[in-house]
C-alpha cells in the first residue's frame, strides 16, 4: 500500500475564486489526491493587465509555487492565465505537467444545431490568437460571436462571496451572446471564464431564449484525471486541501467561502 506522504497534491490556479467550479470537478475524479487552491486574487482582475507584464507575472508566481509545493500536475483554472501562458510555463517548466483551460469551441461546434456559438469570455481571452485559432481550427462552419465582458468576472466574484448582482448589469453583459440571422438562433453559450458557471442560473432566467451554457469544468477535471497516475490502495493524504491568495488577506465572506469547499486559508 501507498503512504499517504508519497502522494503529491494537484495544484489549482485561478486569478480569483471561479477555479472553484474546477476544482469541485476534480475532487470527484480524484478522491485519493489532496488540492491546493491558488487564487491570485492581488492581481484579480487579469483583464486589465499588459500582456507581457501578466505572462511574467504568472512565470514568477509558478516558479515560487512549483518549488514550495512540488505538485503532482497544476490545472490552470483561467482561461486568461492559460491562453496567454501556457505554452510559457510548459517550456519553462519542462518536467512539470499542465492542464490548462480553453474556451469549449470544439464541443459547442459538434453540438450547435444552428449554427449560431457565442464565446461569453473576458476580452483577454476574446483577443488572444489562441482563442481564434480555436474556431479556425473547429467552428468554421459556425458563426461564432466572441463576447468579452469588461465587467462579468468581477460581478460573479462578488456574487460568489454572497454579494448583490444586478439583473440589468448582468443581462447588459449577456445580451450581446444572442444572435438572430437568417430564420436562427444563437442556440450555444460558451462559458469561456470560470468565474461564469457560478453565475449561470442568473444567465438562464434573463436569457430571452434558452440556450446551451456550456460549462468545461467536468473536461478539465477529466482531462486532469487521465494525466494523474491512479495509484491502487492510495488514501487521502493529511496537509493539504487549502487555499493560498496572493493578496495573503481573503476577507471573512471568502475564507468562509473556502471552508465550504473543504480548504483551509490559515
């Protein structure tokens, strides 16, 4: 049988709290793992960041992590972190593996019956080449609407955490995601933040048609499951399962928050 010390934790990054929905994912697939959360929350939201000044920022923040940690496998639970560096973690950090997180245009162009897909995402993750390359590479059959919401991650953190949400802030954000043309109907929203999903039954009662909010977080997690080796008659290890933020200062709503996801922030 495995000791519980040999079992090394898997890392979850996000720049705040939405990584949450990832995670909750991969604790299902991976009963036998311990977590650490990592919210970069002093840096939240990534939206606003220089590109190069946020690839640097996140290079930094991983070497520091990597070495304290020694992790398993790292999920980055942002699509903003990922499509702007992931390839720069992979070939910094050759011998360590990432699962990143992408906006779902393949799935939403295998399922889409109309042919309309939009991409509810930040306008990081809307700008970047990665994200276009997506649709050239699977939704070229598709109208793809891309969507990049100045103000939507910020207001689900804050609903997360328990605070207010306005209906006309939220549908203003939305509204753009639904597309009329030629007799059709945007019928696939892709939930490209994963701050998002949190916020998604908001999304279905202002919505003023049903559609598909497709949530990646089961993916992510499966795919992280098929890079972390199942080790039989492996338990649960002791010393893990909590949450760090870079701010070092998660206010009461959050710490609480955290507790009721199973994570420790001392």
């Amino acid at each position: 049988m495995t000791s519980k010390n040999e079992l090394k934790p898997v890392l979850v990054f996000d720049s705040g709290i939405g990584g949450l929905t990832v995670l909750r994912e991969a604790r299902v697939l991976m009963p036998e793992r311990g977590f650490i959360y990592v919210a970069d929350d002093a840096a939240f939201p990534y939206g606003g960041w220089e590109e190069g000044a946020l690839q640097e920022r996140i290079l930094s923040l991983f070497e520091k992590l990597l070495d304290d940690y020694r992790p398993e496998i790292c999920v980055i639970a942002c699509n903003t972190a990922f499509t702007l560096a992931g390839a720069a973690l992979r070939e910094k950090f050759p011998d360590m593996t990432f699962v990143g997180t992408v906006p779902a245009i393949k799935p939403a162009a295998e399922r889409t019956r109309s042919g309309l897909v939009s991409v509810l995402a930040t306008p990081g993750t809307v700008k970047r080449a990665y994200t276009r390359d997506l649709i050239q590479s699977f939704a070229t059959q598709c109208h793809v609407r891309l969507v990049g919401s100045e103000n939507l991650a910020r207001m689900a953190e804050n609903y997360i955490r328990g605070g207010p949400i306005s209906d006309e802030a939220v549908l203003a954000e939305i509204m753009p995601c639904f597309v009329e043309m030629e007799g059709e109907k945007t019928d696939i929203v892709v939930l490209a933040c994963t701050h998002y999903p949190f916020v998604a039954n908001v999304f279905r009662r202002l919505a003023p048609w049903p559609v598909d909010w497709l949530d990646p977080a089961e993916a992510i997690a499966r795919q992280a499951r098929r890079k972390v080796p199942l080790i039989e008659g492996a338990e649960h290890p002791d010393g893990f399962d909590f949450a760090i933020f870079t701010s070092g200062n998660p206010d009461f709503a959050t710490r609480r928050l955290m507790q009721g996801f199973g994570l420790r922030t001392d």
